[in-house]
C-alpha cells in the first residue's frame, strides 16, 4: 500500500508539472502568430504599459458614455457604429473611422466618416461621405472638410458643459443658447468649418473657404447646371462680387 501511495503521489506530480509548462509555454511562446482567418467582437491594440492606442470594433461593443477607455470617460452622446478610434500617447481620443447604411421605410441613409482631432478636443479634419434617400430622391455628399476648434477645448470639459446644457433644456429651454454663447466666449465650446472640398448641399462641386466666424467667403465651384462659377461674399453672406458677372 505504501508503494501504491508514493506510486499515486509521484506520478500525479509529474502530471501537473507537464501540464504546468504545456500551458506556460502555450501562453508565452514567442513570434508572430499566423490565422487564415479570425471571427473577433472587437480588438484593443495597446502598449506595454495597458494604454488603448486603437480599438476595432463592431456596433455593439463601440465605447460610448457607461465604458471608459484608458480610464477616461467617453461620450455617452454618441451613436455605436462600427469602425475604428484613435489615442494618442496620454490615452486621449485622437480620431477615428466609422461608417454605418441601412434600408428605412422611406428609403436608405448610409455615412462614412474619417477625422482626425485636435490634441483633446473634437475634430479639425474629416473625410465625409453622406448618401440618403427620401421619398424616391437621393442625395449623396462627399467633401473634405478643415475646421477650428477652440483654443481651450477639453474633451471632458465638453461633456461636463453637454451635460449641464441637457439638464438647462429640461428646466428652461430659454436660456440654453445664452449659456452657450458664455462657454462659447470662454474658447470652451465651438468650432466653424474654415475650408471644404466637395458637393455641398446645394449639389455644387468646388472648393468653398469660410471666414474665423464660420461665414463662407469665397466659392470657387460648378454648379448643378454645369457651370463654373467664382463668388465672394462679405461677412453677412451677401455677394461682393462674381465671375462671370449675371447677365441682365
């Protein structure tokens, strides 16, 4: 009996020591790993350190309000789309691509968006694709876009002044756009486009220059009856000049 036992003993020992460095070398082997093909939810890229660099992501898993990112935040405004997002060294949103379409019952609406952010703040690029369909007409819109942002923005900081503007709206409608307008002066809250390459909405093709308050200047584009045109506009929207001049 005292053989069988040190029998039992030493062989379920080399048995969980086997078993031991199977599972240790599986888990730490070295070297890139090749797939033919992988079924994934979602992949966080990271650094050594745990920072989140880029998430790829379907709809479902797509961070928004209740999940932070690199133990930030983030916003709980925003639609789960599939796509991409971007941080940067601190573990700060940067950007991101995400694009959606789907059939509705009076048509179709499908999007595609690319932007890069300002150091914590919203986006001073983007790549925008728009195509909609409403009661048997389409509309589709591609532009490259260039905007400013405000000089003090903070991703958090915006999300604080969001939050307290939705909860103003629920007690007084009225004051929202005067609250606004303070974090506005403040650098806090904003933004205008300044330059866009594209189809606008009014279906020209061109590239169209804004002034520092957001108010197009200057449009160089053909319109929706082949025409190429040159306008200039002062800081009220109203023509300064065009070329060729309207004949009367």
């Amino acid at each position: 009996m005292n053989r069988e036992l040190v029998f039992l003993r030493t062989f379920a020992a080399f048995v969980a020591i086997g078993v031991t460095l199977l599972t240790t070398s599986a888990f730490k082997k070295l070297g890139n790993q090749k797939f033919t093909e992988i079924d994934v939810e979602r992949i966080n890229i990271v650094e050594k350190d745990g920072t989140v660099k880029m998430i790829i992501t379907n709809v479902e898993r797509f961070p928004n309000g209740t999940q932070k990112v690199n133990n930030r935040s983030t916003n709980a405004d925003r639609k789960k789309r599939s796509g991409m997002l971007f941080f940067n060294e601190e573990g700060i949103e940067a950007g991101g691509f995400i694009y959606d379409g789907k059939k509705n019952e009076k048509g179709h609406s499908a999007g595609l968006s690319l932007t890069y952010d300002q150091y914590d703040g919203d986006q001073v690029m983007q790549l925008l694709t728009q195509d909609m369909e409403k009661d048997g007409k389409r509309f589709v819109s591609s532009t490259l876009a260039f905007n400013d942002r405000p000089i003090k923005e903070s991703q958090l900081k915006t999300m604080e002044i969001m939050t307290e503007l939705e909860e103003l709206r629920k007690k007084d409608p009225k004051v929202i756009e005067e609250k606004y307008r303070e974090y506005e002066a403040q650098d806090l809250v904003g933004g205008v486009p300044r330059v866009m390459l594209g189809k606008s909405r009014s279906q020209n093709n061109g590239l169209f220059l804004y002034d520092d308050k957001g108010m197009p200047r200057g449009m160089f584009y053909v319109d929706k009856e082949n025409n190429a045109k040159l306008d200039f506009f002062d800081d009220k929207g109203n023509t300064i000049a065009s070329f060729p001049e309207k004949k009367n």
